[in-house]
C-alpha cells in the first residue's frame, strides 16, 4: 500500500463516482477502478458498494476513509515543517555565547531580530568558553556561536568575523594608569608603559587569542609583563580587576563593567591589539534555521558597518 492508494481512494469515497473521481485525480476511470480493486484485495474487505449511479463506502470502507484521511493530514502537515525548517521559519536553533560577546550589544540585537523574524525558531542560548563554544559547533552539540578570537579551526567550522573593535586596557581605579595625565589625549597607553604590569588573562586554552596577541606584542616590543592569575570566565576577569588583584584586556564594549572600581583606557594607536566579534558555524549546515541566522545575522552586521563608515 502506498500513499498514492490513500489519495485514490479518499477521492473516490469523496465523489462517489470512480468516474468523477478520476477526472479529478487527472487519470483514466479503468486504471483507478483496477487501483480501487487492488486495495480492497490487499485489505481483504470490500470498501464501497458499486451501484449504476456511483459508490458508497462500507461499514469497513468508512472505518478506512477515517484511517486515510488522518493519515494524509498528518503527511501534508508534515511536509509543511519539513518545508518550514527548510527555509528557516521553524525549527530550534542552540547558541553558544562567550561572556565578552553577549556583552557586546550586537549579539542581543541579533536575538531580538531573529525572534521578530522567525517566530517559528526556538532560541536555546548557552554561556561558556571559545574552545568549548567551538568544539560544540564543531561536533554538533551547538548549531552555532558568538565568540571573540578564534582559539582553533576545526575542519568544516566556518568562523565569520561579523564586526571589529579595539581591545582597552581595564584597571583598577587607583592604578597609577587610570590617573590621566593633563595633556595626555583620552588617557591614552603606550604599550611600554605596561612594562612589569601585573595582568589577569581568560585562562588558556579557553580564549588565549586576545591575550596571546598582546604577549606577542609585548615580546616583539621588549616589554615584560608578569601574568599573575588565569581564570575561566571575562566576567570572573574583570572581578578580580576591581578588586585590585592585576590589569588586564578587554573588548571596548566591556567597557561599564564594575565602573565604580573599574578603569578603561584606550591603548595608543600604535598597539595593533583588536577584539572581532566572531560567529562559528558548521559550513554542512547552512539551510533551516542555521541557514536563516547566519544569514540574517550578516545582514545586521553589515548594515552596522556600513553606518559605522558613514560617521566616521
């Protein structure tokens, strides 16, 4: 038995005229006659009485259509997810965020944006590293992540880099490096100045792609600093910061943080130290709702840039 017999036969039972029901079916009445003849052997009832003015079902028939019909509804219901996860509108997307990069206010946009889009899409968010974050992308526990620095490249992981800021430098409050000097433009440092510094890092290999970019820095330049704490979590970071425990780097958009006990200075021009905003992806899974955000989540970001060109 196959679906195409369930249609045969609830168009049948519907005209009550195998005739009628073949000129809608868009088929010839013998062959539909044979198919009707084909079910009921397989079945082993008879599914209608044949008169000279048409067919009516049987007490087994109208058993039958009430089976067929619900099995079609449920078919027909089903295509339509299958096609509404194809094009993205339903479906469940998981989300891993690093702690820098929800606090960088693109990625709740995105959220808000996603939501309003695609209603059909349930958001699953999680919290944790950039190694972790990407392993899960990459072994499907997640369909995608916000992160700042790639720590690994997994084969098949796409890592998008959606906007770009500059990395600051975050102290506490009585750090001689939060006195700005008078004349000194935004209080701006000098990558010698960090010269002994204590500093607080994400532990690696959780995010050593920040931090290990300004090591790089500070080695090339002939500047030692003394790392004093690794810990898992920015937040856990910028705490023990305002606690007075070491300086460390942050996105600027960290910026706010413990404002009462923390200082943000922006680095000299010449520190090339930046902080991108970094979506991973499976590249094998660009259709339903993984397909839908990282397309609409390019969108946003483009947009963004192209209004962070125009007022500069």
């Amino acid at each position: 038995m196959e679906f195409r017999h369930l249609r045969y036969f609830v168009a049948v039972a519907d005209a009550r005229h195998i005739t009628r029901a073949a000129e809608r079916l868009g088929m010839q009445q013998p062959p539909l006659s044979q198919q009707i003849k084909g079910l009921e052997v397989e079945l082993g009832v008879p599914l209608f009485l044949r008169h000279p003015k048409g067919v009516t079902l049987t007490d087994a028939g109208q058993l039958f259509y009430a089976e067929a019909t619900r099995l079609l509804r449920d078919c027909a219901a089903m295509q339509e997810r299958m096609l509404a996860f194809a094009d993205g509108s339903q479906g469940m997307l998981s989300i891993g965020f690093t702690s820098s990069s929800a606090a960088h206010d693109f990625t709740p946009e995105a959220l808000r944006v996603c939501r309003a889009t695609y209603p059909g899409i349930q958001l699953v968010v999680s919290e944790n590293n950039a190694a972790e974050i990407t392993d899960a992308v990459a072994s499907s526990r997640l369909h995608c992540g916000f992160l700042r620095v790639p720590v690994a490249w997994p084969k098949g992981v796409v890592l998008k880099t959606l906007l770009q800021e500059p990395a600051v430098l975050a102290m506490p409050r009585d750090h001689p490096l939060a006195q700005v000097p008078v004349g000194k433009k935004q209080g701006a440092v000098q990558l010698k100045e960090l010269q002994g510094e204590k500093f607080i890092f994400v532990r690696k290999p959780g995010a050593p792609g920040l931090y290990a970019n300004l090591l790089e820095l500070c080695t090339r330049e002939g500047v030692a600093i003394n790392v004093v704490s690794e810990v898992d979590r920015m937040m856990t970071n910028l705490n023990l910061v305002a606690a007075g425990a070491g300086i460390s780097v942050v996105p600027s958009s960290m910026q706010g943080t413990h404002h009462n006990a923390i200082v943000y200075r922006p680095l000299a021009r010449s520190v090339k130290l930046g902080a991108p905003l970094t979506l991973a992806y499976r590249k094998s899974d660009c259709h339903g709702p993984t397909g839908a955000f990282v397309e609409l989540v390019t969108k946003i970001a483009a947009e963004r840039a192209r209004g962070a060109t125009a007022s500069a």
